[in-house]
C-alpha cells in the first residue's frame, strides 16, 4: 500500500520557508524593487530556490538555459550557487524585464553568469541554442513548454536536467475539463505528459515543492 502523502498548509509551508529557504534579505529586495518597477510579483519560493541551488551544485552545472526570466530572480538564485565560469542563459521577452535583470545582476555581483536574450524564446531559440546545455528551466508561456523543450532537449547533456515549473498547475492539473487559465493548464497537462513518454528522458518525476515542479534527466 503507498505511504499517504503528507499534504502541504499554511503551518508547514511557513515551517520549511522557515527552516530551507534560499532567499536572502537582498533576494527580497529584488522582489521589492520588482513589484516597484511594475514587474508582476511571480517567482519561486524560497524552498525551490534552495532545491534548486542544490541541484546546481549536485550537476555542477556550467551552462543553464532559463525560458521566461521576468524579474531575474531565480535566475541570480541560481547564479549564486554556481562555480566561476558558469553561464545562465536568460530569455526573456520583455525589454524593461530585460535591464531590470541586467542590474539586479551587477548588484548581486553576478553579472559574469547572466546572459540576457531579449525577444520571443522561441523566436531566439530556433536561431541559436547554447551548446552543452546542463540544465534546462522552463517557467514561461505554457502553452509553449512543449516547444521550448524539443527546441533544448537536443543541446542537453547526458545527465543534464529538464525542468518545468507550476507543474501542478495551481492545483487544476487533475481537472480533465479545467475551468481555471484552461489553455495554461492544458498546456501544463500536455507538457507533463511530453516529459513522461520522451524516449530520452530518464526518471521523469514531479517534485511538490511550490506549484510543482515536473523533472527528467536527459539520457
């Protein structure tokens, strides 16, 4: 018989932000300066933050490829966990989005592993993809992840990391006909699906941390 999960609330969501959350005071303060700049108030929590920063030291990642950047924080969250001479590629659409991370960088004394790529992701992607792609971080439109994914899969190293988040679709990925963002949230269902059936993607799993983040190794 499986173990009955044990379902996140408010207590426990407040215990472990408390207890293994990567964000620092300067990390909220870019959250502050964001929503200051008009910047919409979406990042990851503090708990992803940190599984993040350990999948970064556990991979050893050297080059990253992040699709829908916006304020840049999960990108720096990264960043500060990588080695000297890493790279995290940010695509990004929005031009004041764009040099918003650009400063945030330069303040966190990043600026050295972020690459801003400003225009369509996918538009930039089919014309050039970074080579030798460690991890792979898809947080954008979603009705596009399934696109970005077969454009960067590709590039992605043996042992490499796909990563989707909201992967639990704010809660409405069971929903066979959702009422909720329907378009979002098939486009979720469908990338969910993509990640569990690719024929060179190993171990897919979804890791209930935040929204949901849906995960596969690259063969």
């Amino acid at each position: 018989m499986a173990i009955i999960p044990t379902l996140m609330n408010e207590a426990l969501s407040h215990y472990a932000e408390s207890m293994f959350s990567s964000e620092t005071p300067e990390l909220a303060q870019l959250l502050k300066e964001a929503e200051q700049a008009g910047i919409p108030p979406i990042s990851i929590g503090g708990v992803q933050g940190a599984f993040l920063q350990m999948l970064v030291q556990l991979t050893k990642a050297q080059t990253i490829v992040e699709v829908g950047s916006l304020a840049g924080y999960s990108a720096i969250t990264m960043a500060l966990a990588m080695k000297e001479g890493g790279t995290i590629h940010c695509y990004e659409k929005d031009s004041q989005y764009c040099s918003f991370i650009e400063r945030q960088a330069k303040k966190f004394n990043v600026q050295d592993r972020i690459i801003v790529h400003e225009g369509d992701a996918a538009n930039l992607l089919e014309q050039e993809i970074p080579a030798k792609i460690d991890i792979v971080f898809i947080d954008a439109d979603k009705p596009s992840y399934v696109h970005y994914a077969e454009l960067l899969i590709p590039s992605l190293t043996s042992g490499g990391l796909l990563i989707g988040d909201n992967a639990l679709a704010w809660g409405y990925i069971a929903d066979v006909e959702p009422e909720f963002e329907p378009e979002n949230v098939k486009g979720i269902q469908a990338f969910n699906e993509y990640v569990k059936r690719h024929e060179f993607l190993l171990h897919p799993c979804i890791v209930p941390l935040g929204d949901g983040m849906c995960m596969a190794v690259k063969q």
